[in-house]
C-alpha cells in the first residue's frame, strides 16, 4: 500500500426504514458485493501460482509496450536489452525474455515478454535489477539518458496468469524467419470472459490449435491492465506462410466448426486485436 495511511471518522444515526426501504436497502448491498465480487475474480487466481512448484505451477506474464521516438532510439533499445538486461534477468530466473518488433502501426515501438514463476518476482523486479551492479554498468547509457534526450517516451504494462491448459511458456520455433501473432480477446463482462477461458481450457479450443498446427507461445488471463476484461494470446510460426496456412486448417476443422456454434459460448468475445510481431535479433522467443 505504500507509505499512505487512510483515516476515517464516522458519526452514527438510528435509521428507521420501512419494509420496502429495508428491501430495497437489502438489494443495493447485495447488488454492490456481488458487482465487487465479479471484478475481483480475476485476482483470485494469483492465489494458483503462489507457493506453487513443479509441472503444475503457472506462470505470470508481464507484457510491456515500450513507445520509442523514431530513429535510433529503436537500436539503443535492442542493444541494451542484448546487451543488459536480457542477462540480469536471466539471473534472476526470468526466462526466456521475448522482445518483438511490431510489423505495422508504431513500427519503432516494442513490446518485451517476461514470464514469472511467482507473485513475488513480479513485485520486487525494479529491487532486484537495482541490486545488479552489472546490469547497471552495462546498460548505464540506456539507463542514464538525460532528460532532454530520453531513452524511451513511456511504457505500458499488463499482467496476465497462465492458463490451466497451457501453464508455462513455450518456444515453438527458433527459424531466423519467424513471426508472432498477438490476439487480445475482449469481452463485454467477466461471466463471458471466464467462458472463453473455459472454452479454450476444457471446451476444445487449445486441443484444436495443436491439431491444426497453431504452436502456442503463452495464454494469459489479463488480472491488470486496459481492455478489461481480457485474454491475451501468442502463438509463434516458421514464416508468414505457415502462420497462413494453420489459420485456414483452423477455419475449416470440423470441431472448431462445431465449437464455434455452442450456444453456451455465445457472445464470449466482443472484439479481437491482432498484431503481427516478429523478434528482434535479442529476443530469446
């Protein structure tokens, strides 16, 4: 919570109600816990990873959007994260670290994956890169730029939990040709967005993805972030033409076919990003 501390003073007062009012009254708090208690399903599921080990434990994904300034900011970029900070993490147990170039829109920006095995490695990062007197001197140009000549204009952030059905992250391919979709799947409330999740858990969905050749690179359900509620997706490919050719399998797959008209996945998603991303030559994804 930080340094603040937060003070109340209350004074009370016997409230006479009516029956009516005492319903009416009775229904509100109901209505408010229960609106309180869709919101903070999500965060519920950090309890899964924490104290976890083994096969079974989750990962958290921290997905960056970094807005670079046109021109050789990009390269200052990749340098130090080769150079930097790719390694302290590494040390620290956060790998493999994916830095991706984005193929259209804000093509200088860059967006960098890191995978977490807890709660507690997301929260203490900033602590423990502090700590690196490696890190420091070798990333000191990135890490010093002066105000009038900023290494980066801002970052965005997001924090997702692995899904049940794809617990940790995969690298489905190392070719020099490989290229990433990001997919972000919005959905117009937490009860349809827990039945996408479903769908691809236990529904069928990520069973159809293997058969058709759609390799995954992560599934995360986004706990912190925009576009709320979310999930957001990877999946990873030789070149352009085998990303193609996996989508058209998917398209016309029989079971994805049926999947598609379950009625009890209806209205799961209300809008779909996709973003076509390939690796920068640091990126270990």
């Amino acid at each position: 919570m930080g340094p603040w501390q937060w003070h109340s003073s209350r004074r009370t007062s016997q409230i006479v109600t009516f029956p009516y009012e005492e319903n009416v009254s009775m229904k509100r708090r109901e209505f408010v816990a229960a609106s309180c208690l869709a919101g903070l399903a999500p965060l519920g599921a950090l309890g899964q990873v924490a104290g976890e080990a083994g096969p079974a434990a989750k990962d958290l994904y921290e997905l960056r959007l970094y807005h670079l300034p046109a021109g050789p900011k990009q390269q200052l970029f990749e340098d130090f994260a080769g150079k930097a900070a790719i390694p302290a993490l590494n040390r620290i147990g956060i790998e493999p670290v994916g830095v991706f170039r984005m193929q259209e829109g804000d093509v200088s920006d860059l967006y960098v994956l890191l995978p977490h095995k807890s709660p507690e490695s997301f929260i203490t990062l900033t602590q423990r890169l502090g700590a690196d007197a490696v890190f420091l001197e070798a990333g000191a140009e990135f890490l010093n730029a002066p105000f009038s000549d900023p290494a980066y204009q801002r970052y965005e952030s997001s924090l997702m939990l692995a899904f049940d059905g794809h617990p940790q992250l995969t690298v489905p391919s190392k070719a020099d040709t490989r290229v990433f979709q990001l997919r972000i799947y919005e959905s117009h409330s937490e009860e349809r967005a827990q039945k996408k999740i479903e769908m691809f858990n236990t529904g069928g969905e990520l069973e159809i993805f293997r058969r058709v050749g759609l390799p995954v690179v992560f599934f995360g359900q986004t706990l912190i972030g925009t576009k709320l509620p979310n999930l957001t997706y990877m999946v990873g490919f030789d070149d352009v033409a085998a990303m193609e050719a996996a989508w058209a399998g998917f398209r016309s797959d029989p079971g994805w076919l049926q999947l598609k008209d379950d009625p009890q996945y209806k209205d799961a998603v209300c809008n779909v990003t996709n973003i076509l991303l390939r690796p920068a030559p640091c990126s270990q994804v």
